[in-house]
C-alpha cells in the first residue's frame, strides 16, 4: 500500500523519488547520527558577537564570505577559548545538533587565534594568568643523576627521534628510553600533548621526561605555550626538561619547565649521563675508598703497637674484678640470706618513721613559738600600742627632754603614717 504524499494524491510526481515518511523525532536522530560520523573538524573563520554565560559557556558566531555556524565552547575547555569578536581563528570540536532548538552548532574544543598579532596576544594573556598563579618563576627541581627511564614526549618526526638516540647512543649505548609520539602541532595539538604527557609520566620506571619538537613559527609553537599544557608540566610528578624548536624559540612551557634546553640535542646531553665519566667517578671514589682503609688500617696498627700488654691487661682485669664486685653486691641484696633478712624484719617492725614525724612536730612548734615571740618584740607591734617614736630634724631618737629646745621641729613615727610637731615648753 501506497500511502498519499499530498492531501487528494496518491502518486508523487513522474520523474521524483517516493520520499520517506518520517516522524520529526526519527528525522532529528538521523541527522545527529549524520552530524556525528563527520568526526572532529578545525575550521577557521571569523569571530563574530562572542558571549559568556554565567554558567561560564562561550557562545559565538564562526563566519567566512559565504557560511556561518554557531559555536559554543563548554566551560570545562574556556581556558583554550580565546573567543574575540573580528578576530580570525581556528575552531576544533565537533558538530552537534540540538533537537530541543533543531539547531546545528559546533561544540569546540579548542578555539585558537589565526595572525601573529593574535597569537602574541594570547600568549601574553595566559602568562599573566601563569604569572598570578606563581608558576613561572617558581623553584625548580633538580634533574635526576641516573634516572631510571627518561621519557621522551615527541612528534612523528623521525628527525627529533633520531637526533636523541644518537646522542644517547654515543653517551651511553641503551640507556632505557621511553617514546610517547603524539601530535605536537596545529589544531587540537594542546590537547593531545596534555594527554600524551600523562600516559608518560605514568609509565613504570620514568624518572625525567624531556619534551622534543624541531623550530616552526609562533603559530606552529602555538600549542607549547597552551596554558592547560603549562599547568601540567608544572604539577607533573617528575622534573621535565623543554627542548622545543631551536634556540630563539621561547614558548611558554620552557617558563614553567624545571629545565630549558635550545634543541632536543642538548637536552639528551644534559638528562643522560655520560657512561664513561661515570666509569671514571666511580674509579675515582673506589680509589678513595681503598686509600682511606689503607690509611685508618696503618693508624689501628701505630696504635695496637704502641699499647703495653701487661699494662692493658692489668687496667682490663681491674675493670673486670670492679664490675665483678658490682654484680655480687646487686645479687646478695636480690637473694638475701638469713641474716640480712632478719635484720630487714626488724627495721620494717621498729616503724623507724615515727620518730622522724615526732621530731618535726617539735621542731615545727619551736619554730612558731620563736614566731610569735618575735612578732611581739618587734618595735611595729610596739607602736601599735600607741607608742611613737620622736626623732630630730637630723633623725636622731628623742629619750630625754634636754635633747630638744623650745620651739624645734620633730618627726612623730606612728604604727600607720607620721606626724609633724613643734615643742611649745620644756617641763
């Protein structure tokens, strides 16, 4: 049964293909599926009415002379989104389609700028950002002597490859290597390297990681100065070594990273050691080692010659028979015998202890009769009583009369304070 395309029709048109009868739900999974098999893109355009909202989404418009397509980087990638309105980039995501609006939009990953002035541009803002955070400039760690394994973090170029292994191979032949190849350039190169990174660092063994890649422009070095990747380098578990383009080439990992390095050459000079200079300190230090024995072996034998037998046996049989005596005393007071014993019984019946408290009980009420009799002489008890004590201008003791004249000032001393007077007549 044929079922009618347009009300009152029962045919479609000669010369056209019978269309499919679908729902709008069925139309809207198979254009998800569609847009979903076409994979990840990098497309480049212009930025066009860039937007955040509070939930931290970039929203923004990707256009060019003919097309457009709408844009939203997730807040989790907004740290590689640089998003500014007339600025050229390239966009690397994925398409998605959005049943609930029926749009089509591009979920980025990644948004870079296209131009040297734009690329300067980020890189200056994420160093702020490094900066503020304490990353660059921050203590570095110090590369291992003999690593167990060195990793290193390169790109397909056989070039890189080649130039670490012969140095390796002329410092010392098989030192143990571990090759992470990842993508090191162009869209979508950051995220692959952050990645890479940790598959890396988490194999056994690997105690440095060196990360490789051979000259290119600031666009090219882009994703080196990612500032996710920087991040990375700078919690990585294992000191890491930069050695990206040549010496002129200054990305930002190289800020963050425990070692800068001009090629990848010299880096793999200075992570691996080399195998006959080690040879060599060893010698060195076994040569040592035997000198220093010689020496205190010489020194234990001048010593051993200079010593008097009988001297030294007669010093060591006087120590023994001391610590001999010492044992015997602590033995016969841990095993008493009968007569120690009875004695011990005695002195525990006689309660030696009492006397003693007697003693000072007396002694303590000595003390607090001699207290109070002290307390009772003394001249401030005295003056309590209502006495005082006259004394002259000079501070002489007044006892008699024909000390003072008539009309002399005196100083009267009373059990609380003093008092001024002046004698009126002599009697």
């Amino acid at each position: 049964m044929t079922l009618p395309l347009w009300p009152g029709e029962g045919t479609a048109p000669a010369g056209r293909a019978e269309p499919r009868r679908l729902s709008l739900v069925h139309l809207a999974g198979e254009i998800a599926r569609s847009v979903a098999g076409i994979g990840r893109v990098a497309v480049e355009g212009e930025v066009h009415r860039p937007q955040v909202s509070k939930a931290g989404w970039t929203y923004f418009t990707l256009r060019d002379r003919a097309a457009q397509i709408a844009v939203i980087c997730p807040a989790r990638a907004a740290r590689r989104c640089r998003a500014v309105s007339g600025e050229r980039a390239v966009v690397v995501g994925r398409l998605s389609w959005d049943n609930n609006r029926g749009q089509l939009a591009l979920e980025a990953e990644e948004v870079t700028p296209v131009g040297e002035g734009a690329v300067a541009a980020m890189i200056a803002e994420t160093r702020q950002r490094l900066v503020a955070d304490g990353l660059v400039g921050r203590p570095r760690r110090p590369l291992p002597l003999l690593p167990r394994v060195v990793g290193v973090l390169c790109g397909a170029d056989a070039a890189v490859r080649k130039d670490i292994e012969s140095v390796v191979a002329a410092r010392f032949a098989r030192y143990p290597l571990a090759f992470e190849e990842t993508l090191v350039s162009g869209p979508g190169a950051a995220a692959a390297i952050v990645e890479a990174l940790g598959r890396l660092v988490a194999r056994p063994g690997v105690d440095v990681v060196i990360l490789a890649r051979g000259g290119g422009d600031a666009t090219q070095l882009l994703p080196w100065s990612d500032e996710e990747l920087c991040r990375a380098i700078a919690a990585c578990p294992v000191p890491v070594v930069s050695a990206i383009g040549h010496e002129g080439d200054r990305p930002l990992c190289d800020e963050v990273a425990d070692r800068r390095c001009g090629t990848p050459s010299i880096a793999a000079h200075v992570v691996v050691p080399d195998r006959e200079e080690l040879e060599g300190r060893l010698a060195d230090l076994v040569r040592e080692a035997r000198r220093a024995l010689l020496r205190t072996h010489q020194s234990s034998r001048d010593r051993l010659g200079r010593v008097v037998v009988q001297r030294a046996l007669a010093a060591g049989l006087g120590r023994a028979r001391a610590q001999c005596r010492l044992a015997a005393d602590r033995l016969a007071w841990a095993n008493p015998g009968p007569q120690v014993a009875e004695r011990r019984r005695l002195l525990a019946r006689c309660q030696w202890r009492a006397p003693l408290r007697a003693r000072l009980a007396a002694s303590h009420d000595r003390l607090d009769g001699l207290r109070r009799q002290a307390e009772a002489l003394s001249p401030q008890q005295v003056l309590k009583r209502g006495f005082a004590v006259v004394r002259r201008q000079d501070g002489t003791v007044v006892r008699r009369p024909s000390q003072v004249q008539v009309g002399e000032r005196l100083a009267l001393a009373l059990a609380e304070g003093s008092l001024s007077a002046r004698v009126e007549e002599d009697r």
